[in-house]
DNA sequence: AATAACTGAGTTGTGCACAACTTAATTTCT
DNA sequence: AGAAATTAAGTTGTGCACAACTCAGTTATT
C-alpha cells in the first residue's frame, strides 16, 4: 500500500502549478523587459494599449482584470516614464482616459520580439500552445463564473 | 483582409492567459483560506510541511521556488501566527528548519475540503485537469531550463 | 429640484515576489 | 592551519495585487 498522507498534496495540485508556471513565464520575460525600461504588468497594460490605442482605467481594468488600486500607481509609473498620458474625459468626469505617447508608441517595435522568444522556451509546439491557452481560457472563466456565483 | 496589429496582442499571449488563470484561482481560494487565517503562499508552506513535517528554508525554497527574500517574512508571520517554530540546526547553524506547531498541524484537517471545491469550480474533468498540471510542469521545467542556460 | 444610489479613480495598508545586499557559518584550497 | 570561496538566512527597497475606504461626478427616484 502507497502511503495516505492525511491532507492535500502540493505536487498534486493544479493550482500550484499554474502558480509556478505563471512565475517562471513572469521571471523569463523579466530581463527581455528589463531592457524597455518595462515590469511584466506595465508590459500588459501597453499590450492593451498598442491593441486599442486609447483605453479609460475601467478599460484596462476589465481586460487585465486588475482594479484601480493596483492601475492607479502602475499608470502614475508609465506616466512618469513618458510611455502614457492620462486625462480625465469631458464628457465624463469621472474617467480617465489612458492614451499612448510618441515614446510609448515606438516601445511596440521593440517589443515584437518578446512573444516569439518566450515561446520557444516554452518547449511545446504550435497547436499545444494554442491548446493550453484555450484550455486556461476556459478555466479561468469558469473559476471567475464561480466566483461571481457566491454569496456576497 | 483582417487588420494586422504592428505588434504582440494580449489576447494571443499564453503568458497573459497564465498570469490570468493563475489570479483568478488564487482569488477562489482566498475566501476558503480567510476562514483558516491563511494567504495563499501561506498555505503552500504548510502544505509542504504538512507533507513533510521539517523542512529548512532552502528546502522550502526548492519546493515553492521562492528565495529567502519572500520566505523569511513568510516564515515570521506564520510563526507569529503559532502554526510553525523555526530553530536553527544544531549540525549547520547556517540551516532553519521549518516545522509544524500542534495548532499548524491542526489546521491540516480543515484544508482537505479545499482541493475538492476548487477543483469543481475550474469546469474541469478529471482527466483535463490531469493534462494540465503535466503541461504546466512541462512549461515550467523548461521555461526554467531556458532561464538557467541564459547568460549570467 | 432635491435626495439617494451608483460609478470610476484614487488612497491606504498588508502581504507577497524579487533584486541586491549583508552577515555568519561551513567548506575548499592551498 | 589559515585564506578564499561557498552557502543559508535575513534585510532593504521597489512594484505589484487586493481589500477597504474616500471622494467627486453621474444617474435614478421621488
């Protein structure tokens, strides 16, 4: 008989592994970003940007699903950077209207690179690739449907 | 013709999908964990120890992939917390070892039902959820492979 | 029109992650 | 044995994440 240990597994669980998983990936763009001046974070939220050029908070919020206590200073960090501007919208005052400077345009070229080398190093092919981010799709989704779905 | 963004696209990216998945698991387990008074790393440390029993910080840092720089902290509230006691080795005085508590060894038993509810909740079969944590060790084995056979 | 409810950003405080560094203990190399 | 190199923890500083909160602006209700 195999022992019993009497609670959960780390090895066993999935969500450890999606949270190292998740930290090698972060650690292996780390010096590519390094290099633009760039964290991993403020790297998403110009990904957003370059994508739809002009987003307010609340945008970024729901495509990063991040809320405004961690976009707030990571935006006042680009702006200082001169990579973003931001400015309240006229037609409504409580928005903040994220738009991409110059400098934060020409970032973009340099950043084309990054998602070829990263995949490589992530050892599957193509459709594997594809396969697991759907497969994360869907979990995610589903983890949040869940989550909505409680009390409270 | 579709349109041909200039640069990398934050949907396309398995790396946002990852970071995405990865907090919106960690964010099911919070509320299961506030019941027990434990964050998420936390809970990973005593999952290790619940497994192991002793353990000394390096060990713990294999295990987790975290430095001393996060576990040390980590380790200090949690013996704050009277879950764990932390004793130099008397053999290697350079060494901590890491072990349970009565009470850290207690809470073992209210962190079975937890794998079970998230599991449910990732929308996953059993054999899916089997795949994933292969690919992701996969990925993570190699991502980390890439990371150690890089310059410096 | 006045009030109530809601919404979008921002602030504060806690706890990770991680780089860079320090310190003390141990091992290795002359 | 003594110096040099290595190792294990811990400290400091920065930047996320996120809860809980504030505040100003907008919308809905009466």
């Amino acid at each position: 008989m195999a022992e019993q240990p009497a609670g959960p597994v780390l090895d066993d669980q999935v969500c450890f592994a999606l949270y190292a998983a998740s930290r090698a990936v972060t650690a292996l763009y780390r010096p590519l970003l390094d290099d633009l001046g760039l964290t991993y974070p403020q790297y998403l939220v110009l990904l957003a940007l370059w994508e739809h050029d002009a987003l307010t908070v609340k945008d970024l919020g729901r495509a990063l699903q991040l809320d405004s206590g961690t976009l707030s200073p990571l935006l006042k960090r680009l702006e200082k950077l001169e990579l973003v501007r931001r400015e309240r919208r006229s037609d409504d005052e409580r928005s903040v209207l994220v738009t991409l400077t110059a400098k934060g345009d020409e970032l973009r070229a340099k950043a084309v690179p990054l998602p070829g080398l990263v995949g490589d190093a992530m050892g599957l092919d193509g459709p594997d690739l594809y396969e697991l981010r759907t497969t994360l799709r869907e979990l995610t989704d589903s983890v949040n449907a869940y989550r909505a779905a409680l009390p409270q």
